[in-house]
C-alpha cells in the first residue's frame, strides 16, 4: 500500500510540474504578396518581435525555425516564443504596464531579406501569461474544520 501511494504521489507531482503555463502565444497570418496575390503553399522566412512604443522599444524578437509554411489559402501558423531567438527573454516580459506590439517581417523567398512588414497593437493581455506573474489576490477565510475521523489502531496491532 505504500508503495502505490508513493507512486500516486510522485505521479500528480509530475503532473503539477507539467502544468506550468506554456510560454507561447499562438500566432496565425494570411501572407500576401506585395501585389496583393495570396502566397499560397510557400516557404517562408519570418522574424516576430515582441515591441513597446516606450520605454524600451523591442522587448523580444525571435526568428520562426524552422522556416514556417504557408497553406493553400495563405494562411501561416506558428508559435511565438518557440524560434530562435534574437532577443530573448519571452517569461520575462511584464505584460501589466502597457500596450505591447507584434511587429511581423516576412521574407516571401525564405530568406531573410524582410519585405513584408506590418505592426499590430496586442489589444488583449495574453491573460495566461499576465497571470502567472499578476498580482495575487487576498487569501479567503479558512473553511471549516471536517468530520471527525475513526479512531485508528495501535502500531502493535495485529
């Protein structure tokens, strides 16, 4: 008996450990060609940065790896905060003073030559992030104390 509680216990530990909030903010995109034609089923190079207007200007910039691709419709997917990155401290960022940008360059041959650029104002806090670091509330008042339990037996007993 006890070696299955301590297996019970070692595997909800592992499952808290796993629980942690992902440090990621999912991003989609429909990419066009300066023409205004979709770029469809295409490979392309791009660079995500994370920016404020001030102070600070550009808090994280990550290059998508590997090069990310278009679908049939345009439209480009991806994870921001799983790229290599340039300026690196995503888990650090302090998403509770002010307004965040994500400033996107697409490089349509691959590359990295950025031709295709466009700047996005972040009008919601990813919350989950926010929350991990956000201000904790007042703890509540205890509950009440449970039922009493059956007396147990003594060590010696058999």
């Amino acid at each position: 008996m006890r070696h299955f509680l301590n297996i019970l216990f070692l595997t909800i530990l592992c499952q808290m450990a796993f629980a942690q909030v992902p440090q990621k903010i999912s991003f989609q995109s429909v990419i066009r060609q300066q023409s205004g034609a979709l770029l469809a089923d295409t490979q392309v190079g791009a660079r995500i940065s994370i920016v404020r207007t001030s102070p600070g200007g550009t808090v994280y910039r990550e290059t998508v790896f590997p090069n990310p691709s278009t679908n049939k419709n345009g439209l480009l997917t991806f994870e921001i905060g799983d790229g290599n990155c340039d300026i690196c401290g995503f888990a650090d960022i302090d998403w509770s003073v002010g307004t965040y940008y994500i400033q996107t360059e697409i490089d349509p041959s691959g590359g990295t030559n950025y031709t295709l650029n466009s700047t996005t104002a972040l009008n919601s806090v990813p919350f989950a992030l926010y929350s991990a670091n956000g201000v904790k509330g007042d703890p509540g008042e205890p509950g009440p104390p449970g039922e009493k339990g059956e007396k147990g037996r003594p060590r010696n007993a058999g």
